[in-house]
C-alpha cells in the first residue's frame, strides 16, 4: 500500500472547547510524537483522515504547515465518539523508512473446512509483528480449506511475508476446527416438550 498523504496545521490552542471548536471547522485534533522528539500538536483535515484510517495499521505522509519534508507516522491510537464513531483525537508515532514497527496485523480465514459438521474456532484475530515500516502487510492470509476436524494451525505454521516476523509464541494457536455441538438444541427442544408436560400436569 502507498504512503496516504495528508496536510496538517500545527496548534497552539488546547482544551475541549478548542477541540469542538476544530470539529466544527471539520478538523480533527493530533499529537505527533516519538523518537525522542518534543510532541507536536497538529489538525488535521476530518474527511481526509476519516479514509485513510480505515486501513489498518496506515502509513500516514503528513506535512505540516506547508514544510518541505513532510514526517511518517503511524497511528497509535484513535479516539472516536461512541455512538457516532466520528473521530475525536488521533495520536500518530513518528516513524523512519528504515526501522521495523510493532504492529497487529488483522488475520483474514478463507476457505471451508471437510466436512458439514466442522466447526472453526478463530483463537486469533490479529497477529503481533515486527515489519519494516514502509512494507507493513494489511492483512495476513490463513487458509482453512479442506482441513478436518482436530487440525490447528498456529503461529509457527503462517507463511509472513519477507521481512515480516511475528511476536507470538510459535505454538500460539491461531484456528482450530472442532466438530459442531448439535446438543443444544436438542436440550432446547426437550426444555421446550418438558415445560409442555408440566403445563399439562399443573
């Protein structure tokens, strides 16, 4: 993925009043820090930033005040309001094109296991890397096709990308595929015939 550009505007005005006032301006309030640096407290534009955090783990080109060299950084955290999800607060880490970052990467399943009664248990969601900080992969494919019940895959087993390594232990489990428990629902029809016959005998 390329490098998403973004304009940014150094502030000097702190506080919730002058963040809503930002917010109406459609801005959203920043904190560029890291490496040693004195944190820099930025706006950026709402609409622009909105998109581009909607990848994971983004690398963001961000100029400040019409600077010629514009700084890389990685978002750190993101404050969003809970009931519209509209961003409030971005927190970015400044980062070098040639260091290795901590980073979640998102695991994405694809493909059916054998069998209609298998079951895929996803014991991991988002796998811990080191990856080069320009090349961070968006997301780490795992293939579940064809695998019968009682297989696991786990860390140790996942095919990462060059230069990427992962932080987790190599045994951690990453899927399993279990066999689907029909039980419930049986004891959810015998609850259902039971209450029947202790309404009939009341």
């Amino acid at each position: 993925m390329a490098n998403l550009k973004l304009a940014a505007t150094t502030r000097t005005v702190f506080g919730k009043g002058a963040a809503r006032k930002l917010r109406r301006a459609d801005l959203i309030p920043a904190v560029i820090y890291g490496h040693g640096t004195d944190p820099v407290h930025v706006s950026l534009p709402n609409k622009d930033t909105f998109l581009a955090l909607r990848n994971a783990n983004v690398l963001l080109e961000i100029t400040i005040d019409d600077a010629r060299k514009p700084v890389l950084t990685l978002p750190k955290q993101v404050q969003r309001d809970p009931i519209t999800g509209f961003l409030e607060h971005v927190d970015l880490l400044l980062v070098k094109a040639s260091e290795k970052v901590s980073v979640d990467v998102p695991i994405n399943f694809i493909g059916e296991p054998a069998g209609k009664d298998s079951l895929v248990n996803h014991e991991l969601m988002a796998l811990p890397v080191l990856a080069p900080a320009t090349s961070i992969p968006s997301e780490i494919e795992v293939s579940v096709d064809g695998l019968e019940v009682g297989a696991q895959i786990v860390v140790g087993d996942l095919e990462l990308p060059e230069g990427v390594e992962a932080t987790a232990p190599a045994d951690h489990l990453v899927v399993t595929i279990n066999i689907a428990d029909a039980e419930p629902v049986e004891s959810a029809e015998g609850d259902v015939d039971g209450a029947a016959e202790g309404d009939a005998a009341e």
